[in-house]
C-alpha cells in the first residue's frame, strides 16, 4: 500500500473515532462502562476467571526487571524461548519476537487489548521470522500487564493461536502525567580462563574490565477525563537509544572456537591475506589450497589451524537500535449503555546489524594467465605448471577459486528500519439487561526499509578480475575496454597490499529491500446473559452466558529486494534474496459459552463447564474447524480444579506460500565434507556419503564450512494445508483462606502439532540418505562438480516447506505467590515461577523423531532446559517507600544434541565424534537485586543490577553453534552474555 493509502486511511479511522467521540452522552460518572479482558475467551465478566492456564506479569513486576526491551521481559518466563531480539545480528530481521513453548515464534499470537497485533518484518525466509508480530510497537510504560496463555485459543482468536497466547492489556484510561527515565549499561571483568586461548592465537584480547552497551530510554504519558469524566484520552510518547556491544570487549567472544577435546582459536578460510586455489585444466581436480604469505608476499600452502580468519571481534553481540513510539487511546461513554473506543500506535524503529568484512567467498572465476597483477609464483603455480602461457598476447585463462576477506573496506552493515502503524475503532455497549455487543474495527501496517552496506558484487568480481594491458600499457578491464562496463576498476588481490580504496569503491555495492504487511479486520460479537431467560440448571445460581460473532481479516505481504538481491549478486548474502508477494483473506463465525453446572453445594462450590467453535473461511480453498471445552470445578473455595481441550490451526503464512525457491544458505553439516588442508577424512564411509552423491575421487577432498553454512533450495509451496494442533492441559488452584496471601497453581500441558509446516530438514536428510539409502530422501541431494554443498550454487539439498511431520510439546508450569507481614520488620512477598519440560519432540521427515528437551546444538538450536525457573523475593520495608527485591533466574544444564542416545540424533555425533568443549552448557544461576525508593507518592527512583555476580555465559565451540541464534560462541538471546547490567529508573507521577 503506498503512502497516499496509508494517509487516507488513517484519515478514516481518525473521522469515525472523532464522530463518535463527538456523539451527545448522558452517563455519569460512576456508571461508566469499563473492559474486563480475560484472555482466552470473549466472554468476559468481572468475576471471571480462565479455564486455560494464564501466568500474568504485572507492571511491577516490569519495572523490577529494569529492562527496556519488551522481548527481553518475556523472556525471562520459563515458558519462552529465545527468538528474534537485539542480540542477534547475523541474520537479524531487526524485529523482536516471542517464542512460546520453543514452537517458533509464528505459532504464538501477540494480543494487544485482545486484539490482534499485526505481523511484523516482511520476510522471504519462511523459517527465521515471518508472520511474527514485531514486540517493538508495545511501549512498556502503558503496559498494565501481560497475561500469558499455554496453548491454542484459535477457536477464540482465530488462526496462528497454537503454542500460546501472549495478551499486552495497556493502561487505556490513564489521569495525570507520568515522566519515566531508564539509563543502563553493561559491566564485565575479563577473567576468563579461555582467555589463554585466545592470547596463545596472538589475537587481541580486551581490557581486563570493561563497560558498555549503554541504554537511554524515556516515556512520556499524559491522560485526562473529559466530558464530565464519561471520556478519557491518553497519550504516550517513548524514545530508546541502545548503543552497539562489539564481541572483541569480551575474552569469551574475542575468537571464534573451534570445537573439540579443547577450544582452540578457529575461523573462516575465506581469509586476508588472499587464499587460492587453482582448478587443474588437465584432469578438472582442484589443487592445493595456497595463500599469499604474510611476510614474504609469496604462495605457500594454505594451513587452517594458522591462517583463518578472525571473524568474530567486529561482529555485534548486542545491536544499535533507535526507536520512537507515540499513540492515543480513548474512551468515551456516549449514553448510559454504550461506549465508544480507539487506539492508535505508531512506531519508528532503526536497528543496524554488523558481521564481519565481506570479500570473495570461495567462489570460483576464468582469470587471464597474463594478469598483470600476477606475481612470478603466481604465474607459475597457476599457468605454467599445466604448459599455459603468461605471455603477454597470450589468451589462455585458468578457473582459480578464491577466498578473499574484505578488511579494506569493513564489515558488513544491514541498516534496518521498521514503521508501523495500528489503528483500532470500536464501540461496545448494552443492547438490554442480558445483551452486550463489541464491534470493532482494525487497521494496521508495518513498512520495512533495509540497506545493506559493504558487500562485494560478485558480478563486479569476475569483470575487475578480468583485465589486459591497453594499448598504453595500463591495468583495464576487458569490460571497460569492450564498453560493457566502462567504470570497471581492475581488482588486485595477488599482492600484499595491492587493495587500493578505488579498487573496493567499485566492487562494493548497496543491498535494498523494501517491503510492506498490512491487516484489515472488522469484527462484530454479541454477549448474552440468559440467566434471566430461566436457561440454567436447578443446581446452579447463574445461568448459561454465551458469545457469538463473525470476523472478516485480511493479511497482505510484499517485499521488493533490489535486482543485485534477487540475482544473488551479493558475494556475502549466501545466495538470493527473492521477492514475495500475496494475500489471503478469512471469514470467520465463532460462538462461546460457559454454563454453571452446580454452584454452593457440598464438595462443588462451582463446577462449570465451557465450550467455543469457529469456522473459518479462506480463499486460499480450504476452510477450517476449531474448538474448546473446558471444566472448572472448586470443591471448596480455596481450591479450583481446572481441565481443558482445545483444537487449534495455524494457516501458511504469506512468505510460505508464495515465497519465491532459490538457493541459499539453509543446512549446518555436510557429513562427508572435512578439513582438507589438515588433511582430515569425513567422518562418514565412502559407502555412505556415496548414496550421498559422493564419487570415489571426491571422497576426502571435499572442503567443508567453517561456519557450519550449507546451501538448500528453499522457499515457499502454494499447495501447503493448514497445520492442526491440539492442546490439552489441566491444573489445580489453591488459594486458601486459612493463609491469606497464599497461591499456588499448578498445571501440566500438552501440544501436539499435525501436518506441521516445515521443511524436512537438510541435516537430517544427509543423515538419513547416508544411514538407509532411501532413494526418495537422497533425491533430495545435489551435489556439484566437486561433491560441494556450499561452494556454488549448483550444489545444495532440495528443502522446500511442507505439511510433514509433527511437532509436540509437554511439560509442568508451576507459578507460586506467598506475600505476608514480618512483624516490625515490613511485608515480604514472594513470587516464583518455574516449568519442567518432559519433551519437546519433533519429526521433520517420515521415520525421523527426536525429543529437545534438555538439548541444544545444530539440530535443536537454542537451548531448551528441562528445569527453568525464576524467584523474586521483594522486601517492603517498614520505611516508607522503600522496597528491595532480589531475583533467582535458574536455567537447566543442556547436552549437545548430537551426543543424545536418541538414534537420529546420535547419528550425527558418530559423524563429528564427541566434543568435550560441547558436550554440555552448565547450568546458570543469575541473581538479580533491585531497590527502590517513592518520595512524596511521585517521585520513584529504582537502582539495580542483573546478574549481580558477572556470571560468565556457558560457551560452546563453532560445530554446535548455528549461525544467527549461537553468537559469539553461546546463546545471547538466553543467557546473560555481557556481564553484570546496572541500571536506574526514574519515574515522576504528576
């Protein structure tokens, strides 16, 4: 949609809200209308609670965390897992996201208000983030409290409700002024003993303590009845500025390791000096590796324990971001029964994410034998060892693959930019005694804008590469000569500082995308009491309430890559960017009731009974059914017995329909791929990377990644189904009148996923091709000239998304409160939350099952604990206004993956063989202590400090750390990777 579009549009929604705000009302005061949201149902009421389980963050208990980063704060529940966040950089979509239950974060829907929050980053990777609400449109300081629900609600919300629900309910009805400032930073003492390491490379190491990552943040919000106080209308406005963390300030990140009995310093062949290798035009092999020499300027043979790259000090472990939200919310009561409501939200957001130099990574050109450039070795060891002739009329070239680090002109940037806007107009209210209604309009949009800067064009490679002498002696390019490309420049990567500033100007070229997902919805329910009607049972007080509706949405995508993106043009991008583009629209009924069985009797205080159904619609020719029951029964009081079933769908997403295939990177082993230049074999036979494609003279010689990064032809499938999920969890309740301040609930749930929409995994389908044979699975497989997996892209494992497979999840929440008096001493309150994870299973392909829990490593990615727990013990002290906290975050031991005793899994730990420095992520214990202290009921200044001890990150090697969610040789996004963060907020209340 374009900006003239938006505007109108905007205009729009601003009209209707404004005429209705304008409408005459007649109610007073005390009788105003005000929202109940539950989350999980439609049907709310003031005394009602969820059948589904929900575990609730409170404002407070917001502040108390001294984060400033929404994703950051959900994280620390047990009952998410690391996804998109601001320590990512390789592969950064420069959103936020949350990941409920480790299901990927497009299985869990974000609620603002109950109501959808829009997807975020346009996206042409099916797997990494699309369709995922974007967290950085929520602004923390209107956020009342977050309500998380296990499980699906689709039946309530619609589609994509699978691992959970995650409910922002905003402080909508806001009085006075609130000022809020955050300032935070990162401090760390370097004393890790793998330090040695990296000082026994001759690397730099950082200063023994440093301290960095400093955070503004600020919010403003303004609220104010008007009307006689039947309206409200609050206003907000924040702003956040992080500065860049650089993996080089810690002694644990200031290398990249190489797996192994002990880490060691390793890195990426793709290296400066320039590393070669020719391609013999004799027999078609490939030659020795050979690398210019530092000292000398001469050819010797490449040796990866010395001459790799060190590529990990530039990369970021914490993004530069720069944010802006502002919106307005009212409420105006325009008669005694009815209500008018709007939201309105923008945000601006920028984020830069950096890598490492870009450079010619191993790809292979046709270069002139008389390169003028080529020294005496170089002639020789590339032309005239195979009888080619380096005179300088000859026209003999040779294929020479190279690797060349661009260190001259920096690392790789991707400036992200987001703008989104949502927009929400409503109006609720009675229809009679019995009857309520809530209509409601949505609008929302998020604009994508990224640039990447300082990649090579390997288009622009292969022509500078390709140069003569002119007819006066000088260096040009055979393109510049013929007119093809007149500002060609030639490149000279043969000789030790021969990378000229005019050289790299030309190579290097910018990288845009821009793209655009918008949601449209009008939804209309009706709420019906018919206790009055007589429809109630004889054993109960209260009758049936039902709600019923009909939805319309609408979910648009489009991302525009420029032609060097959708050609693969970039040298650094691992292969195209493809551009994507569709919609898909629902029509939706859907119908809830809750029904008291009995009420006040002996052994059933209350026993009542749920159910929801709705179907939906889509042009995309398939319609869904989804559906809930549920049943709540309280013997006494004090203890509430709680057990649902709930049917849930999740449709293909727009980028998984229509997402363009092409080859890119995807896969992290090739299991018959080593390191040649140490002369090391493949972990697997000659007979089983055979059925893999691997001919007799390519066994052993074939180069693997250092980066763990093989190709895979991916990208989106039109025929895709919708994947169905079924949630069953029960619970108990215990709130006893007998110890006031006590409760406890307790619940076990189970998720279990069909016709998952996945990919059958390109790891696994090696694996499996090599173990059976199967000639379907190792069709799969395509190999190029030389056996690669990575080096061209005629070599990569056919891993489109299909409906395959199941995923399922299971396990224990535990969530405990106990506040009590202490005498003279104040009140102490303690709050814990906790989850046991029993299994998080998932098969990617037929024949192929393996369980996560308690695992982490190239196949199960980040880390999931079987025991993870957070504590808060929050002392109030008889001063008044004084309050100190001290927070436990607890995170389960993990083992490898690949050393699990499960057979698929374990497959793969045969291949790499066991890796001491892998094989478990010890278990982390981080103490947080925060204080704070109110003056005069509005001035509240807060001071703490998270991961009070500096406890270093657990740190694995490079074989079990993929690229994007594993940086800088641990798991950011899950464990505190920078040290202690101290932190003081502000908050001025008017």
């Amino acid at each position: 949609m374009n900006s003239t579009a938006i505007s109108m549009a905007v205009r729009g929604v601003l009209s209707a809200s404004l005429a209705a705000l304008a409408a005459p009302a007649v109610l007073a005061a005390d009788e105003s209308i005000q929202e109940v949201v539950v989350t999980g149902s439609r049907i709310s009421t003031p005394n009602m609670t969820s059948i589904s389980p929900v575990t609730a963050i409170s404002s407070e208990d917001i502040q108390v965390t001294g984060k400033v980063r929404v994703e950051d704060i959900l994280n620390q529940l047990p009952q998410a897992m690391a996804a998109q966040g601001s320590s990512i950089s390789n592969g950064s979509t420069g959103t936020a996201t949350v990941d409920l239950r480790g299901l990927n974060a497009k299985r869990t829907l974000v609620l603002i208000n109950g109501r959808r929050l829009m997807p975020g980053n346009p996206d042409s990777s099916p797997g990494v983030n699309s369709g995922a609400p974007d967290l950085n449109q929520i602004p923390r300081s209107l956020i009342e409290r977050v309500e998380v629900l296990t499980g699906g609600a689709s039946s309530v919300y619609g589609a994509d409700a699978v691992a959970g629900v995650v409910n922002f309910i905003m402080n909508t009805r806001f009085e006075g002024v609130k000022i809020e400032g955050n300032y935070s930073f990162n401090q760390h003492k370097n004393d890790n003993p793998v330090a040695d390491i990296v000082r026994a490379k001759g690397y730099a190491l950082p200063d023994d303590n440093v301290t960095t990552g400093y955070t503004r943040d600020f919010s403003f919000v303004m609220g104010s009845n008007f009307a006689d106080d039947r309206g409200n209308a609050t206003f907000y406005a924040t702003y956040r500025d992080v500065d860049a963390v650089l993996q080089r300030d810690f002694d644990y990140s200031a290398c990249n390791f190489s797996s192994g009995d002990l880490f060691t310093c390793g890195g990426s062949s793709t290296t400066t000096p320039t590393r070669m290798q020719v391609r013999s035009p004799l027999t078609g092999e490939l030659a020795d590796n050979m690398i210019l020499d530092a000292n000398t300027g001469g050819l010797r043979r490449y040796a990866g324990a010395t001459d790799a790259y060190n590529f990990q000090p530039l990369n970021f472990y914490q993004r530069p971001d720069e944010r802006y939200t502002a919106g307005l919310f009212m409420n105006l009561n325009m008669s005694e029964s009815q209500e008018v409501y709007s939201e309105f939200m923008f945000m601006k957001d920028r984020s830069v994410a950096q890598i490492a130099p870009s450079g010619i990574f191993n790809q292979e050109f046709a270069v002139p034998c008389n390169h003028p450039y080529f020294t005496a070795d170089e002639q020789q060891v590339f032309c005239q060892q195979f009888g080619l002739s380096t005179a300088p009329d000859s026209t003999d070239t040779v294929n020479l693959r190279i690797g060349k680090r661009n260190v001259e002109g920096g690392p790789r940037q991707s400036d992200i930019s987001h703008e989104a806007f949502r927009a929400v107009v409503g109006m609720r209210g009675e229809l009679s005694d019995a009857w309520s209604y809530d209509a409601f309009g949505q609008f929302g949009q998020t604009e994508l804008s990224s640039l990447q800067t300082n990649d090579f064009s390997i288009t622009r490679i292969a022509r500078s590469l390709d140069v003569v002498r002119d007819a006066n002696g000088n260096v040009v390019c055979r393109s510049a000569i013929n007119g093809i490309d007149p500002a060609c420049v030639p490149y000279n990567p043969f000789q030790l500082n021969g990378v000229t500033p005019e050289q790299i100007a030309y190579l290097q070229i910018p990288l845009v995308s821009r793209g655009t997902n918008t949601e449209r919805i009008l939804n209309a329910s009706v709420t019906g009491d018919l206790t009055g009607y007589g429809v109630k049972l004889p054993s109960a007080d209260s009758g049936l309430i039902m709600n019923f509706g009909v939805e319309w949405r609408q979910e648009e995508s489009e991302l525009t890559p420029d032609l060097p993106l959708q050609a693969g043009d970039g040298a650094g991008q691992g292969g195209p960017t493809t551009p994507v583009q569709g919609s898909y629209t629902s029509r939706d009924i859907f119908a809830e009731a809750r029904m008291p069985l009995i009420q006040g009797k002996s052994f059933a205080h209350s026993l009542s009974a749920e159910a929801g159904y709705r179907y939906s619609d889509y042009d995309l020719d398939f319609s869904t059914d989804t559906y809930k029951m549920g049943l709540e029964w309280s013997p006494i009081r004090d203890i509430r017995a709680r057990a649902s079933y709930q049917r849930s769908v999740r449709v293909p997403n727009i980028t998984e329909l229509y997402g363009v295939q092409a080859v890119g990177l995807d896969g992290t082993i090739d299991i018959c791929a080593s390191d040649v230049a140490a002369g090391e074999l493949p972990g697997a036979s000659f007979e089983q990377c055979a059925r893999t494609g691997v001919t007799a003279a390519q066994y052993g010689n074939i180069q693997n990644n250092s980066s763990s990064q093989y190709n895979g032809l991916i990208g989106g499938n039109p025929d895709l189904q919708p994947e169905t999920a079924d949630t069953v969890s029960f619970g108990l309740a215990f709130q006893p009148q007998a110890v006031p301040g006590l409760r406890v609930n307790i619940d076990y749930f189970e998720i279990n996923i069909e016709d998952a929409i996945q990919n059958p995994n390109a790891d696994f389908t090696l694996l499996m091709c090599a173990r059976t044979g199967d000639p379907v699975t190792c069709g799969r497989i395509r190999r190029d000239g030389d056996g690669s997996l990575w080096q061209s892209v005629d070599g990569y494992v056919m891993d489109t998304f299909e409906n395959i497979g199941e995923i399922s999840t299971s396990g224990i929440d535990f969530d405990v409160s106990y506040a009590f008096d202490i005498g003279a001493a104040g009140r102490l309150g303690l709050d814990f939350v906790g989850t046991l994870l029993d299994s998080l299973e998932f098969t990617p392909q037929q024949g192929v099952t393996y369980d996560c829990a308690g695992l982490y490593g190239s196949v199960c990615l980040v880390p999931a604990p079987e025991w993870r727990h957070k504590f808060d013990a929050t002392w109030r002290t008889p001063w008044a206004g004084i309050d100190v906290t001290l927070s436990w975050r607890y995170f389960d031991e993990v083992k490898r993956d690949a050393e699990d005793s499960n057979e698929f899994l374990s497959f793969l730990g045969q291949v790499d063989g066991k890796l001491p420095t892998d094989s478990r992520l010890g278990s982390r214990s981080y103490f947080d202590l925060i204080g704070s202290m109110t003056l005069a009921d509005r001035y509240t200044l807060r001071l703490g400090v998270n991961n009070l001890l500096d406890k270093d990150p657990p740190l694995n090697g490079s074989t079990s750390c993929p690229t994007g969610p594993c940086n800088g040789n641990t798991w950011p996004q899950v464990y505190d990777a920078m040290g202690r963060q101290i932190f003081g907020l502000v908050t001025i209340d008017f």
